[in-house]
C-alpha cells in the first residue's frame, strides 16, 4: 500500500492533527516485545507501552491464540439477561487483585465507559440508600477521566472541555497537585498534602450531603504524571468518609503493575470505594474496561431492588465480548506467570535514575516519577505545546515513541523492558532533547 495523503484521507483520526499526519504519516505496522516498526521499516522503542496498554510488551502469541480459540467456540452472545464463562472467571481473577473488600466488577469497553459506569453506580447506589439528592461531583484540575460526556464533565483539561458545552452540571474541580517547589522530586513529593483541603471546602461550601463521589487519578498521568503529595490520598478518604462520600480511584493508566503493585491503590496504601480500569486489562489487544466496588456497593445497589427484577439499567452491547474476556485472562496468566508487577518494582529505580539523569538539559524544566511511570516537562516555545508535539515527531523518527500532551512527557515503557533497553530510551530523549536549543 503506498502511504500518501490521499490513501489516508478518509480516516479522521482521533487526538491527532489530521492534516499535518496525513502530509507525513508515522505508521504503525508491527509490534513484538519493546519494539515498534514503521510503514517505512524502521524500528522503534515503544516508551509509552502504547498508550499505557501493552504492559507485557507486543506480540504475546499467548494472548492472540486465547483470543483465536475464543473466537472459534463462540464468537458473541447478548450479554443482557445471559452470560459466557470467561466473564465470570475473569472478574474472579480483577477482584484477586483488588483491595479485600472490592469484589464485584461490572465490565465495559474502554476508560471512558468505565468512567461514565462509575457515575452512574455512584447515582444508583446513593439512590439505593436513599440519598439521592447527592447529584454532586469531584474532580481536579489537570485530570484526564476520558472522552464521554460524563468523564469530560469530571476532566480539567480546557482543551477537551472547551469545544463540548453539553456537560454534566454539578461538577466542580479541586486544584492540581503540581506545585514548584515539588519539582525534580523522585517518588512522592513532600509539600502539597493540604491541597486535599479542597475536598473540604467543597463539603463546607455545597454541603456534603449533595457530593455522590469524589474522582481522582492515583497519579494524574494523561498531563504529565503527577504524583500525589506524601499525606494527601489519605486525606481525601478521611474526608470521604467522614462525609458519606464514594472516592473513586480512576486505575486506567495505574492498574496492571505500572507502580509495581496491581494498582495504585496498594502502591498508596489508600483504598477507594470504586475503581475504573482499562488499557493493560487485556494489555491492549482487545478493547476492554472494568469497573470494580466495594461489597456494599453492589449489595444496596442489588438488594433495593424487587426480587427478579434488573437492578442496574446500565450495560454495553459488548460488555464481557467473550473475545475481550479470553484476552484478559491470558494477560493476567502472563502478568503471574512472568511476575511482571515485581519486575516493575525491581526495574523502578534503575528507569526513574535513567530518567531523572535528564535534568542537566535546560529545556527540562521538571522531571517526576514514580514506579515505571515519569513525566517530563520541557521549556514551551512560542505557542504552549508547538515544542511538545515537534520533539514527540522528532523522537518518533530518531528511533523512540513517547507519550506528549502539551508540553509534557509521560514515559512508561512496558513493564518486560530490560535495563539495556532503558539506556537506550534515554539515550535517544537525550541526544533528541540536546536538539532543541532556545
């Protein structure tokens, strides 16, 4: 296939400057391990695991045989009102690793769907008990909960709010967590804990009875890995608690090894009330998300409910795809078998010294990390976010594929990278950074 902008034109392609992609295309054609190839032959390392999917790395054969066998014994069933086994075995094998009192997990096909199921068993659950006047909700500056409706509602990004004014009212966001004296900081900064006060100000402002469930990311990654201050996740389930609140911990880009713990609920020591999750669910090769609650969650939600009655008007065509559920366990039988969650753990000290070693570079002006996750920010040009995009393509063509939004970073290689390959990342961010010279 000859790869021009009229052989591209018809794809309208997501997140992405359709016309400047489309006059110098960077695709995609296969994966194996670390490494990506482009439509023109040339291998890269994969420094994001994708989109933070592939945390096992590309082309597990293990993973398309299971989807492949799969699809040869049944390829769909209606998902409402019946089910398939593997959706049930899976969701045993998600509540094994969450915290002890999160057992009952509701499946979608994306991150953003999770989001949107967590609002809405967030509604139903404080109907349930019957408060349901809490029609309130919590989110932060800089977070990243997805592109529905509902999760750009909770987003504090401008640019994926600006356009679409049809959102949710009630929303109301607390502050982000940067903050420069921070900067620089290798694991979880020391100031900024009290920025969790905002909670507060909300419950003493609206009233807390009107809040449903505060939603945060672990670490906000979509805008440069954010990590929250020492004290401050603590603070905000107090809060909670105190108030009747439901504290959501959006797991997307967290979930599957990425601190080297299952989630960043155990690399915090924090338990929330619902999870969302997604990406390295089924480590990227079917599309799948998951919501997953606390026992009492599904019990008000379930146990309300006339006997024999549907209990939770919510689902997806293709929730539980058989397809989906076969990839899942497969990724979580290679995530036992090669025991990549310690891996990561064993690889994070080596990948956040790599990383930081970066910071003599004066277009970087801060560098944040923590288990095999780091945000990089770089000095803007002369339009915020111009810099980001031109060394996102520059790194793509000097042989590494990084994460950009704006002018930040986010590295995250797969969680089977070998330290060799990690010398190798950062040896190509810093000869590609070394570039770029005010």
């Amino acid at each position: 296939m000859q790869y021009t902008a009229n052989t591209l034109e018809h794809h309208w392609m997501p997140f992405t400057a359709n016309r400047d992609f489309k006059e110098s295309p960077r695709l995609i054609t296969k994966g194996e391990g670390v490494y990506l190839w482009d439509h023109k032959g040339n291998k890269l390392l994969d420094g994001s695991s994708g989109l933070f999917c592939s945390a096992a790395g590309h082309g597990r054969r293990e993973i398309a045989e299971a989807v492949y066998a799969q699809l040869q014994t049944l390829d769909y069933t209606a998902p409402f009102g019946m089910g398939q086994p593997a959706s049930f075995e899976l969701a045993r094998r998600i509540a094994a690793l969450t915290p002890d009192e999160i057992n009952h997990v509701f499946f979608v096909n994306s991150g953003s769907e999770a989001v949107d199921t967590a609002l809405k068993i967030s509604m139903a659950y404080h109907r349930a008990r019957g408060e349901g006047q809490r029609t309130r909700f919590i989110s932060r500056e800089r977070a990243y909960h997805g592109v529905n409706i509902g999760g750009v509602s909770l987003s504090g990004m401008v640019k994926n709010r600006e356009t679409f004014s049809g959102v949710m009212p009630n929303v109301v966001c607390m502050r982000h967590t940067w903050l420069e004296e921070n900067a620089f900081t290798k694991g979880q900064p020391a100031h900024g804990a009290e920025l969790a006060e905002d909670l507060q100000r909300f419950v003493d402002t609206y009233g807390g009875t009107t809040i449903a469930a505060c939603f945060v990311e672990p670490i906000a990654g979509s805008t440069g890995a954010l990590i929250p201050p020492k004290g401050y996740l603590e603070r905000l389930r107090e809060i909670c608690d105190k108030n009747g609140i439901l504290l959501v911990f959006d797991e997307v880009i967290c979930g599957f090894g990425r601190l080297g713990t299952p989630f960043g609920a155990q690399a915090f020591g924090v338990d929330p009330d619902i999870m969302t999750m997604a990406k390295a669910l089924t480590n990227g090769a079917q599309p799948m998300g998951a919501v997953a609650v606390k026992d009492e969650i599904y019990e008000t939600v379930v146990n309300a409910a006339p006997e024999g009655a549907i209990e939770f008007f919510h689902g997806y065509t293709y929730s539980g795809h058989p397809a989906a559920c076969a990839a899942g366990l497969a990724t979580q039988d290679i995530y036992e078998n090669e025991k990549l969650f310690d891996r990561a753990a064993d690889l994070s000290d080596y990948f956040l010294d790599a990383v930081f070693a970066l910071q003599d570079l004066e277009i970087v002006t801060d560098i944040r990390g923590l288990g095999l996750m780091a945000g990089i920010d770089v000095k803007p040009g002369r339009v915020p976010g111009l810099r980001g995009t031109e060394i996102q393509k520059r790194l793509f063509w000097n042989g590494l594929h990084i994460k950009f939004t704006g002018d930040s970073a986010i590295v995250a290689p797969p969680l089977v990278t070998e330290r060799s390959q990690i010398d190798e990342m950062s040896a190509i961010l810093r000869a590609t950074l070394e570039e770029f010279r005010d």
